[in-house]
C-alpha cells in the first residue's frame, strides 16, 4: 500500500482532417502528481492559559507543525498525540503558528493566529 497521494486522470484526445473526417480518439491514462498541502482549517480553545488545537478537518495531511511562543512541537497524525496543553504567556499575546505537512512531504502555508 502507497501512502502517496495522486489524482488520476484520464484524456481522450481526437484529431480532425481538414476534409473534415476524424480519426479514431487516442486516450491516455496517468498520475497527476500531489504537490499541495492545505492549510490548517481546525479550531482553538483555550481555557485557563492551556490552548488546545483540534484536528483539521481536511484529510490532506501527516504531521503537523505547532510552533508556541518559539517552540515548535511535532504532531502526528496516524499514532500520535492530540494538539493540546499547548502553553501561552500569562499576560500579552503569544504567536501560535501551525503548518501541516502531507505524506508527500508538501508543507502548507502556514496559519497564524493570535493567543491572549
């Protein structure tokens, strides 16, 4: 079993003479190659200074990425831990950053977000 992830797709190609006739269409078979990993689309809570992140929703996606006030902690997917008890300042703000990584190996852009 192949954790890549690919479109397949077909095309069926057909020719026209110029004394108007058509040859026989042509149809060709592949793979398109996976080269984009979504964005974090999942959801925060926070509750006495402990944040916790839900999972995305989209299924595109192995690792994900959580940087916390310049730490940065890996979460997997298969086998892992859930994004939570992830610490924030007491007073301020704390820059939370989340980029996803597919099986591919494709990073996402990355979703900011401020935590009070």
């Amino acid at each position: 079993m192949s954790w890549k992830t690919a479109l397949s797709t077909s095309l069926t190609l057909a020719t026209v003479n110029a004394d108007g006739s058509k040859n026989e269409a042509v149809s060709y078979f592949g793979d398109l190659a996976d080269k984009y990993c979504a964005p974090y689309d999942g959801e925060g809570r926070e509750s006495l200074r402990k944040n916790r992140s839900h999972h995305p929703a989209v299924d595109d996606w192995n690792l994900a990425y959580v940087e916390v006030g310049g730490n940065t902690t890996t979460y997997w997917r298969l086998g892992g831990s859930s994004m939570v008890n992830l610490s924030v300042k007491k007073d301020g703000l704390t820059l939370m950053v989340i980029t996803l990584e597919d099986m591919d190996g494709n990073q996402s852009p990355t979703c900011d977000a401020l935590c009070s």
